[in-house]
C-alpha cells in the first residue's frame, strides 16, 4: 500500500483577493472557516510555534530563513506523526476571535465532539494543512525572495564583494 503524501495546499490568487473561505472536509461534511485576521492569525501562530518548541528532531539544525523553509517538510512530518493531539487542537483553535468592536464573530467554533466522532485522523492531517497553507503565507513570500537572490545580476547581489567599493565613495 502506498502512503500518502501531505502536502500544504496553494491558495489560489483569486481565493486570496476574494479571503475565500477554507473548506475543511471532516467527517463526511464541509465546514467553511474564514481566513483569520492578522490579529487572530498571530494568536494561532503563536499556538503552532507552542507545539513545535515541544518537537525535538534529530538533526534538525536551522540556522537561517533557507534552511527554515528546507525543514518545513521534515517538520511536518514529525508534527504529523508525533503530534496528533497536538495537530487536532490546531484545527479546532483556528476559529476567529471577537471583532475589532468587542462583537462575537460571525462564525463560531468547529463541533469538536461531533467531528472528533466522526471524522479520520486523515481527513485532520489534511485540514490542519489546509490551514496552514491560508497561516502562513509568509512561507511563500520567503521562498521568493530566495529565489530572486539567484536569479539577479551579480553587479545587484548583495554581499561580501558586491557594491562600490570604498574608494569610489
């Protein structure tokens, strides 16, 4: 049997500009969950970045943003894998806050019982990625910029050697 392989979904430029809902399949059913604010978006980060400090990989050395957006895959293999509460906590945190005027939002949590009855531990990995693909958008943005430092002229590169020299000041 083949295992499947989990991959962070790309949201579409049009979802993007339209803040489409995330459609999250669990347990036979579609729930519609808003893209989060940046307000509530940082409190669900700061959640994630809770239960990666707990996940201790085996030589997993990150000392710059490219190494970072190397790992990603490694790590989500290992929240996958070691972490399935902690993964099914994430899906159920990601639920927008209040509005800016003290106001409950429009959309209330997921039906925790409901779902954790009926729904696969599949069908959890994937709308935890599915969430992750509208949270972390920056991920992307810094796979670009990578990319651009390899693809400018060497007299537009920044560093050690490049730019005027001191003389030329």
């Amino acid at each position: 049997m083949e295992e499947r392989q989990f991959s962070i979904p790309r949201r579409s430029e049009e979802d993007k500009i339209l803040r489409a809902p995330l459609v999250l399949k669990l347990g036979g059913k579609e729930y519609l969950r808003p893209v989060l604010c940046i307000r509530d978006a940082r409190v669900w980060r700061a959640k994630l970045q809770g239960a990666f400090k707990e996940l201790e990989i085996a030589g997993l050395e990150v000392t710059d943003v490219g190494q970072l957006i190397e790992a990603i895959p490694k790590i989500l293999d290992q929240v996958l894998v070691k972490m399935p509460e902690k993964v099914v906590d994430l899906v159920f945190a990601y639920t927008p806050g209040p509005k800016a005027d003290g106001t409950p939002p429009e959309v209330g949590p997921l039906p925790r019982e409901e779902i954790e009855a009926t729904a696969s531990d599949e069908e959890m990995a994937q709308a935890f990625l599915d969430i992750l693909g509208a949270a972390l958008p920056f991920r992307r943005a810094l796979q670009a910029f990578r990319g651009l430092g390899q693809t400018l002229p060497a007299a537009m590169k920044i560093g050690p050697g490049s730019g005027p020299s001191p003389s030329s000041c």
